[in-house]
C-alpha cells in the first residue's frame, strides 16, 4: 500500500528520478513484504507439524493404554471361561458318578426284589436311596445347565467385544 502511494505520488510529480527511486522503493518493500509472508506460512508450518507430532504422541500413548486394558481383558474372560469349563467339567464327572449310583441302587432293588430277599424296611430304604439319587441326579443336571449357560453368555459376551474393539 505504502508502495503504491510512493508511485503515484512520484508519477504525478513527473520528475524521473523520483519514479525510479519510488519503483525501487516498492520493490525493496515488496520484497520485505514477500520474505514475511514467507516467514509467516514457514512458522505455521513448522506450527502444524508440532501440532500433528503432538497429536500422534497422544494416539499413541491411548493405543498403548488400550492395547494394555484389552490384554488385561482378554487374560480375565479367559481365566473366567477356564473356570466355568473346570466347573462344568466337574458337574459333568458328579453327574455320571450320580448316574452310576442310581443306576447301582435300582439294579440292586430289582435283583434283591428278583430273590425276595427284601423285607419291607430294606424295600423301604432301598425305594429311598434310589429317591434320593435321582433327586441328585436332577440337580446335577439343572446345576451344569445353568454354568453351562453362563459359560455360553460370558463367551458370546466376551465375542461381543472383541468384534467391537
């Protein structure tokens, strides 16, 4: 702006060696005008770079911690799911124990009953323990087809997440 008044003011004066001082005048301070909106966009650069580095150094340092925290996640539904499949393993054994006991005592009732051996306390006691077993039998069962629909939840659950991570 400066330049160009210098200009017409030397433009309108007439005189030539005012023109060629005002020309040169505009072009030393249209240079100086260059090398700061140079130095500007260098700096806002520069500026952005650190901003961006920055920035990155931030990802990183959440990635990190979300790597972490999933890894810690991943070690306790796993350590849940062992437990659960240990659990179910055992009610599994108990149940086929309890089967074979139930089965043991109706094959005993039947072949002392085939003998008539039985008097009416022993039938009594035998009809009880046999009661008895498959009153356990039956909670065995409902007690694995419950872990084992915990054990089906906490995996689709712990699916769930993985897919969403």
């Amino acid at each position: 702006m400066l330049a160009a008044l210098v200009v017409i003011g030397a433009v309108l004066s007439g005189s030539t060696l005012l023109i060629v001082l005002a020309a040169f005048a505009a072009l030393v301070l249209g240079a100086a005008a260059t090398k700061i909106t140079h130095a500007e966009l260098v700096q806002t650069r520069r500026d952005a770079a650190r901003d961006r580095a920055e920035q990155a150094q931030a990802y990183k340092r959440i990635t990190e911690q979300r790597v972490a925290e999933h890894q810690a996640h991943d070690q306790h539904m796993s350590s849940v799911i062992a437990e659960r499949e240990k659990t179910v393993g055992e009610l599994e054994e108990a149940l086929a124990a309890a089967h074979a006991r139930a089965a043991d005592a109706l094959r005993a009732r039947s072949e002392e009953a085939r003998h008539g051996r039985l008097i009416s306390g022993k039938l009594e006691v035998a009809e009880g323990r046999a009661a008895e077993a498959m009153i356990r039998v039956a909670e065995l069962e409902a007690e694995l087809d419950a872990v084992r629909a915990e054990l089906d939840a906490t995996r689709a659950r712990w699916e769930q997440q993985k897919l969403s991570a």
